[in-house]
C-alpha cells in the first residue's frame, strides 16, 4: 500500500510526499538504457529487468508483450532517441513511484533494406518505480501517441 502524505495549505490537484523523489533526470537516464538495449537488439532477458509488468501499451490502445515490442524493433536499425521534455510527479513514497510524461523524437530505418525512414515525436507516459536495490523499473509503459514528421516513412506497429 502506498504511503501518501497529503498536501497542507496548497492549491493543487498533486500530493506532495517527504523523502527523495525519482528525477527526471534518472527516468531519462532509464529511457535510454531501455532504448540502447533495444536498438542494439540485445537479448530479451537482458530487457526484463527493466519492467515490473513487462508489456507497452501502445498508441493504438493495445497491449503488446515485451516480446512483441522487442520483435517489432528489432525490424528497425540506425534508431536515434531524443528526449523533447519530462516532467516527473511523485505519486508513492512507499514504494517510491513517480508518473513521468514526456516526449523523445524517434528517427529510424527499416532492417529489410525499405526506402525511407520513420521520423517521429512519440509521447511517453510511465509508472517508474524504484526497487529495494535502488534500480528504477517500469510498472507502466505507455507509448501514448506517435505524430509522425511530413517527410517521415509510413508506421504501422
């Protein structure tokens, strides 16, 4: 159960909490830890600890298995990941659990020699907690859209 300490004398829909809070700088650092083993195609096991409840939900409001995500990318090469902006609420102190909303521009090209390449803003909204060990994990990924560029190649996850 989490440990919430509510807000005095504030006007906010937010929950303010005591203690150290997960930075944006630390979910960042995780986005492109995740993003390196994927774009490297590393093997899946090295991508499960990464993930409480391992699955993206995806733009089009299905649920893929980590497997799928990890299968669908490794159809990708030459991946680039840019954070535009994060923004991190805390929302448990215990555990320690932050929502993260941001945005990255994704740039990639296709691994079975297709003309073009997909240039994107994808949205991101995550559930990252941080484990007994220290490590930050997801409970929630959520790749909430996807505006591909005018000159971008066609997508379809």
């Amino acid at each position: 159960m989490c440990k919430r300490i509510p807000t005095q004398g504030i006007r906010s829909s937010h929950t303010c909490y005591a203690g150290p809070m997960i930075t944006a700088e630390e979910v960042m650092k995780l986005g492109h830890a995740f993003w390196e083993l994927t774009r490297t195609h590393a093997p899946i096991e090295s991508i499960r600890p990464f993930f409480i409840n391992p699955g993206v939900l995806i733009p089009t409001g299905q649920l893929m298995s980590l497997e799928a995500h990890h299968d669908m990318h490794r159809g990708f090469k030459d991946q680039v990941h840019d954070w535009q902006d994060m923004t991190v609420t805390q929302i448990c102190e215990q555990p320690e659990r932050v929502l993260a909303v941001g945005s990255v521009a994704w740039e990639t090209s296709f691994t079975d020699g297709r003309p073009g390449r997909i240039r994107a803003v994808v949205g991101e909204t995550w559930v990252i907690e941080r484990g007994a060990d220290g490590s930050l994990r997801w409970t929630h990924y959520w790749s909430n859209s996807i505006d591909l560029a005018a000159d971008s190649a066609s997508f379809d996850p």
